[in-house]
C-alpha cells in the first residue's frame, strides 16, 4: 500500500477550528515534520496505524508508556477483569495496597508510594512533599530539564508568572561546582534537588550521569538537610528493575515515576523513603480519576512483568541492533550519526545539521516507508521489538538514507525548527 494523507489532513483541518493551534503541548501543530500523522487509529505490539491506514514500526512508544507491547495481554486481561468490577469508585480496591508494595518492594529507597495521574503530578508532589517535610522554599533544578508542564516546570513562559517559578533555582547537569554554588547561594533554605537519571533533553545529544556528580548532589543534600529527588518518569524501569541511580550506590529520597509503570493505562507515582514521610503524610495532594481501580490493576501486572521477565534485555537488545545498523549505513550513504544515551532509549541526530533539515528529511523518508522516527526527541523501544523488526525498520532506513543523499542539495530547514535556532 502507499503511504497516504488525506484522512489526517482533513482531521487536521477540523481541528484548528476547535483546537488551539490544531493541538497543544508537544504534538502541536509545526513540532514534527509537516508529512508527520496527527492522528492515529489502532496499535499492536510495535506497529502503529494512522488514520489513513499506514502502518509503522514505532520508535516513539507513546513518547514512553509502551514497555511490554501495545496491547500486551496479560495486562490486558487484568485491566479488563478490574474495569468489568469497577474503576472510578468512591474509593480504591485492593489493588492499591498491591501496587505500593510492588514498588516499595522494586525500588531500594521507597518506604511508601502515593499514586497520581501524570509525570506533572508526581514531579510537582515530589517537590512539595520536599517543601513540607524540610520547612523551606528553594527547589534545585538542571538547566534544561524537562520535569513536567506544571508553572513551576514548564518550557515555555506563556501565562506563567515569575513568582512561579521564584523558588526553583537552577544548576548545570553533571556539574557538581554549580549545583555546590546553588546550595552555598541559597544556604539554610534548600528543600531539595531534582534531577533526571541522565541527561535526556531535546534537541540535545544525551549523556550519562556521572557517578561523581550523583554522589556529590547526595551529601550535598545531606549536609543541608535537603531532599534528592529523582525525575524517573521518563527512564524509570527503562535503564533497570528499581531505581535507575542504584547501579551508581546513589539512593534519593523521593522518586517520580510515571510513563511506563502500566504500560500505557494512565498512572504515575511518587515514592519515597521515611525520612520524607512526615512531609508526605502532612501534604493535601489528591484528584478525581487518582484512585481509579483499573489503571492500578494493570500497574500490579506491568510490575510482575517487569521484575519476572525479560523485557530489559529484549529492549536492550533492539537498540543495539538498530543502533548498529544505522552507524553502518550512514557511514556507506556518506553521513555522520550521533547516537547517544543508552541503546534502548536513544537519541539519533546527525552530525552538522544545526537546523536539522537532515534530520527532518531522514525520519520522513523513514515514515513513508513505515518507520515512526522521531528527530529531536530520544526514541523508546519495547518488548514488542523484535529483531526482525528492527532488521525490517533498517532496511527502510537504508532506502531513506538514499533519498536524503539524493535531495541533500536542496533542503531546507523546516520553518519552526529555523525560527528555534535563528539567532537573536
Ligand atoms: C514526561 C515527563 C514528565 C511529565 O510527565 P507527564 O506524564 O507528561 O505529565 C516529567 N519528567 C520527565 C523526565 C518526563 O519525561
């Protein structure tokens, strides 16, 4: 079948009249490639369908929440079983006394969880539970880091005031002297410091925590009196079983985790140790859909899975794969990759392309021939990655690599991207 567009344009077109801007957030309209589908009608495994039927091989797994599978069965069916009893109810079932245990059983530092909806909500419960239990005001944050769409964490500064974010100081990831100066500035009012696993921006090459630098926010945190917090919800139980920074003997106080922890039904937590649990049992944090049954249901099976099978190898293993592959490509077509971050979570740019024009006409050749690519955002893979897939996913990235070649002369930079990095 060829590919095709006209389903997503007219859905495109009806929704700028009832959408701001077509749509918001990170799948507004201009942030990907024109050809890119808004719109999507069904996903199994590793493959997506759009609304005009073309099916992909997808290297974004819902920007993180498909782990196991779409549409993993085991999960599936235990969803099914708890929404057929009851979901949104006047309180939770069992399941959540289930589910904290799981976690506080997986994750070394947690002695108790609260569960939430989104990322947004367990950053933004993380940061208060640090306020509440320390008394004081100062959140350090890296420069750059994404930890939500909250006033106090969001990119962009439309209908956010100063004062939202006058307590959030900021640091440079991996730089211990500038976290150190953040500290000795705000000397006896820090309530704590947050911070991904590793360095996963967009646009950005990503780069691993150094061990020095974790160890370092660590006692510098301990010194103070103030909280760490680790911002799992993008890389939590994508890098290991429990918490990402214990390879690294490195154990925070609190954790945010969402994304993947249900492979895909809607839930996110904040853990946490005792020494924040005054702090957590002190603060109001609650909402309408937070104890809904079956989300938790399915939480207790994607957790099984995760500690019972082999879903980190099998992502481990398509990403290297992939990653291999297209190293060996770029280099027969004439291009330079930078694939950095871990295999399983990478993120693939090509080497001077300052407006990615490059890289903008690489996924979308990519995604005519069935391959969901992302190109300024790191990718996620799933257990549902087979290797043929990937062996299939690089025989369309061969023929991209071609056709890039082949219009390399006359690209241009898409006009959003242009406008991000025109100089001021
Ligand atoms: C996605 C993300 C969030 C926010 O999660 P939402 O579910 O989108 O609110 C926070 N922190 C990190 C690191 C994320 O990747």
């Amino acid at each position: 079948m060829t590919w095709s567009n006209t389903k997503n344009e007219e859905l495109k077109a009806r929704a700028h009249k009832v959408i701001p801007r077509g749509m918001f957030g990170h799948q507004s309209t201009g942030m990907l490639p024109d050809e890119y589908p808004q719109f999507f009608s069904r996903a199994r495994g590793s493959r997506l369908w759009d609304v005009d039927g073309n099916e992909y091989i997808d290297m974004m797994c819902a920007y993180g929440p498909n782990l196991l599978g779409y549409g993993f069965e085991p999960v599936e069916a235990a969803a099914a079983a708890q929404a057929a009893l009851g979901d949104a109810m006047t309180g939770p079932s069992q399941s959540i006394v289930e589910l904290a245990e799981a976690l506080v059983g997986m994750i070394d530092h947690a002695d108790w969880a609260i569960f939430c909806k989104n990322g947004t909500d367990a950053t933004t419960i993380a940061i208060v539970t640090a306020r509440a239990q320390t008394r004081r005001r100062k959140i350090l944050a890296a420069t750059g880091a994404y930890h939500g769409a909250a006033p106090w964490c969001t990119p962009r500064p439309a209908g956010v005031l100063p004062e939202d974010k006058a307590h959030i100081v900021y640091y440079q990831y991996n730089d211990a002297d500038s976290l150190e100066a953040a500290f000795k500035a705000n000397e006896g009012d820090v309530a704590g410091v947050i911070a991904t696993p590793f360095l996963h921006e967009t646009f950005k090459d990503e780069a691993d925590v150094e061990r020095e630098f974790a160890a370092t926010a660590r006692q510098l945190c301990d010194k103070a009196g103030a909280m760490l917090i680790l911002d799992e919800v993008r890389a939590g139980f994508r890098l290991a079983r429990g918490s990402s920074w214990a390879r690294l003997g490195v154990q925070p106080d609190l954790s945010a985790w969402g994304k993947c922890i249900a492979n895909g039904h809607p839930i996110s937590a904040v853990v946490g140790s005792d020494a924040a649990r005054k702090g957590a049992e002190s603060i109001f944090v609650t909402g309408s859909f937070w104890f809904a049954a079956t989300p938790m249901a399915a939480g207790v099976e994607t957790l099984r899975h995760i500690r019972e099978g082999d879903y980190l190898e099998r992502t481990i293993a398509a990403g290297r794969r992939l990653r291999e592959g297209l190293q060996q490509q770029a280099a027969a077509h004439g291009f330079t990759l930078r694939q950095s971050g871990p295999v399983q979570m990478p993120m693939i740019l090509f080497e001077d392309d300052p407006d990615f024009r490059l890289g903008y006409a690489w996924v979308t050749e990519a995604l005519k021939r069935g391959v969901y690519l992302h190109p300024y955002h790191n990718m996620f893979f799933s257990a549902a990655h087979s290797l043929e897939d990937m062996a299939t996913a690089l025989a369309a990235t061969d023929d991209a690599f071609a056709a890039v070649k082949q219009r390399k002369g006359s690209l241009e930079p898409h006009p959003v991207v242009a406008r991000m990095f025109a100089p001021h």
